[in-house]
C-alpha cells in the first residue's frame, strides 16, 4: 500500500505564507493602480481553457501543458499564459469595441516542468495587452509602462533589454543556408552559449566575411549607438528594416524619456514562438532571471478571427518578489487576554482598538494563551488581573 500524500504537493505547486503573501498583494496593488493610469482596464478570464482554441493558440510547448477532461469528454488546459485567452476574448466578447484596446490581468498560469526543473508550475503574472495598433508608439508604450511598472514596484536598479526578432531572422537567412543551422545558432544565442555558437560557426565552414558578420552579431549589445555597426552587417532586407525600426523605437523611448533604463541586445530571443517584431525582457540587479518579458506578437489574434496586431508584456511575480525593496508598515499589535466572564468586556475594548489607525488586535482567552505561540506584540492587556509574561 502506497503512503498517503499528507503533506505532499504535486510537482511545481507550492504554499505562499502569510509574510511572503502580504508583498504579494501589496506589489499586485502598486502594479496594478501604475496600469489603471495608462489606461488599461483589468480583465479576467477562466482558470480552464479548451485545447482546441487557447491551449492551441498557445506559444507554450504540448508537453507543458495541463490537460483534462470535462464531463463531455472534452479537452481543457489550465491556462499556460493570459495572452491567448485575452485574444478569444477581444476576439469574441469584445469584437464590437473599436481598437486599439488596453487590457491588463492579475492571474496565476500553469505550466507543467520535470522533475529536475526545480522551477514553479503554478506561478503568478501581471501584464497588459495593448492590441490594434502597428505603430512604434505602441511598442514603446509597452516599454515604458514596464519601467513604469518596475519603479512603481520599488525595484532600485534595472534594464530593459530590447531586441528584435526581424533582425536575428534576417541577418541568419542572409548568412546561413541551412534552416537546421539557423535553429541551432538561434538556440546557442537563447542559452547564451556564445562559446557554443563561435564554435559552431567555425564547424560550418562559412566564407570569412559571412562568420565575420556572425562573430560581430555576438558584439551588438548597448546604447544607441550600436545600431550603426548593426546596420552595417546587414544588407539592405529584413534585418535592415529591423534596425530601421529600432532607431524609430529609441527615439520614441527617448521622448518617454525612458533610454536610461534601456539596453539594447540584439542577441536577444524568446522561447515564445508567437513573437514576430521587437521584443524584450527587464533584468533587475544581482538577479539571474528576467522580471518580465514582452513583445510584439501580430500573427496570434487572426487565429481567433480578428486580425489586428499587438503587443505587451508580462511580470513574473516570484522574481518581482525578489527585487522590489518593500518595507511594510508596521502595525501597533495588541493582544487582549481574558477569562469566559469578561469576553463582552474584552471584544468591546478590541472592537475600539480597531478603530485606530494601523492597529492589529486579537482577543484571546488567557488559558488558550502561551507565549512561545505568539508573536510579538507592542502591548499586552490583561483583563485577568495576573501578570502577563
């Protein structure tokens, strides 16, 4: 007989206690309200989603995704991301609202991870969809509003690194002919195997001036200046459009006033294969995992029927967490400890107490009371007449 799962969670979940939970809900607050302000409006949708529309639309990989049954037999997913599911929505329920629309959600999304991943199935975002408009202003709202979002978080010091996607296609189908050479390249880049990718390229044997290119590729990766050197390793085809694009983004970001907090990397690649223009990800300091991640991505609303193209952006909660600077208010804690014959006597104190500004009060029997079970308090009113200790 197999031994009962207790205190065992299945793979990935977890439990959030209370400290950890309290920043959780303070920086959704800080987040949120930073959103409203740009003029998105929150949204929310179901947790379970059919395979046949979200789950399929999804950039996430089959085999990381929930599936389920329902009663009729059907297919569902627990959501993997928001994007899908907002694209059916804009797509249906809101087909009749003109675009562009500004929509943002606070969820928790699902995706399956092995054993040995040591990462979080279940995990919490925060992000907008900005959908209907193919300008460079719209990308670089998306861009600002993130930074926004970051500093409105209380995260001291960050990047947004920007990249896009036209340029790395580009420059690789301009240099490399084989599709099974341009995927592996693309996948050293992902996993920032520079090593990987140099050797790689020497193993194909290219023409010098071709690996030149590459190796310069590898070197793109600042200000706006760099632009220059990116154009000059491309010839006039999809990536030098690309470049095109970027010099009008830095200087719509410029007027957002935002190009400090910017980097641009044009190494830079997602594992979301729905993106198919500029894209980014913000990196806080001393942390090895991105904050949030977004981009352009104007092929998806056409597999709901509504054409139209879009951008946004999400924040990974768990690593927010980690680089916001939050310091909670701390509250004036009273503890009341009484006997059965005073209860009316002590709830009425408590319920006065609670009036005040920031106070935490708890009324409590004195024999249901040990010290060592409590936390600390700023004052303690015995209403027994003994000592409290």
């Amino acid at each position: 007989m197999s031994k009962p799962l207790g205190f065992e969670k299945p793979l990935g979940m977890r439990d959030l206690l209370p400290d950890v939970l309290e920043k959780q809900r303070w920086l959704e607050q800080q987040v949120k309200a930073c959103m409203k302000q740009w003029g998105y409006r929150e949204i929310a949708t179901p947790t379970l989603e059919y395979y046949d529309t979200v789950g399929g639309a999804s950039a996430t990989l089959d085999n990381k995704l929930f599936k389920l049954l329902d009663s009729e037999g059907k297919t569902v997913v627990l959501r993997p991301d928001m994007t899908a599911p907002i694209a059916r929505v804009a797509s249906s329920l809101l087909k009749e609202e003109p675009l562009p629309l500004r929509l943002m959600y606070t969820a928790n999304v699902f995706r399956a991870q092995k054993n040995e991943a040591g990462r979080n199935a279940e995990f919490t975002q925060l992000g907008i969809e900005y959908l209907g408009s193919s300008s460079v202003d719209a990308d670089a709202e998306a861009i600002a509003l993130a930074v926004s979002v970051l500093k409105a978080a209380g995260v001291g010091v960050f990047k947004i690194a920007v990249g896009h996607i036209g340029f790395l296609e580009g420059l690789l189908e301009e240099i490399v002919e084989k599709k099974e050479d341009r995927e592996k390249l693309k996948e050293f880049l992902y996993y920032r195997d520079y090593v990987g990718f140099r050797h790689y390229v020497k193993e194909m044997a290219l023409p010098e001036a071709g690996a030149a290119r590459l190796y310069e590729l590898l070197k793109l990766r600042g200000g706006k200046d760099l632009l220059d050197r990116a154009e000059a390793i491309t010839i006039n085809g999809q990536a030098r459009k690309a470049v095109t694009n970027l010099r009008q983004l830095w200087e719509a970001l410029e007027a957002y006033q935002v190009e400090q907090y910017i980097l641009l990397d044009l190494n830079l690649l997602s594992n979301l294969d729905y993106y198919t223009g500029i894209l980014f990800e913000g990196y806080a300091a001393n942390q090895g995992f991105s904050i949030c991640t977004g981009g352009r991505y104007d092929g998806l609303m056409a597999q709901f029927g509504r054409p139209c193209p879009a951008t946004g952006f999400a924040v990974q909660m768990d690593s927010l967490i980690e680089a916001a600077d939050y310091q909670p208010a701390r509250p004036k804690k009273f503890l009341i400890l009484y006997h059965a014959a005073q209860r009316t006597e002590a709830l009425e104190k408590a319920r006065v107490l609670r009036t005040g500004e920031n106070a935490v009060v708890i009324a409590q029997r004195k024999e249901e009371w040990t010290q060592a079970s409590t936390a600390p308090y700023t004052e303690v009113i015995d209403l027994t007449g003994e000592e409290a200790t």
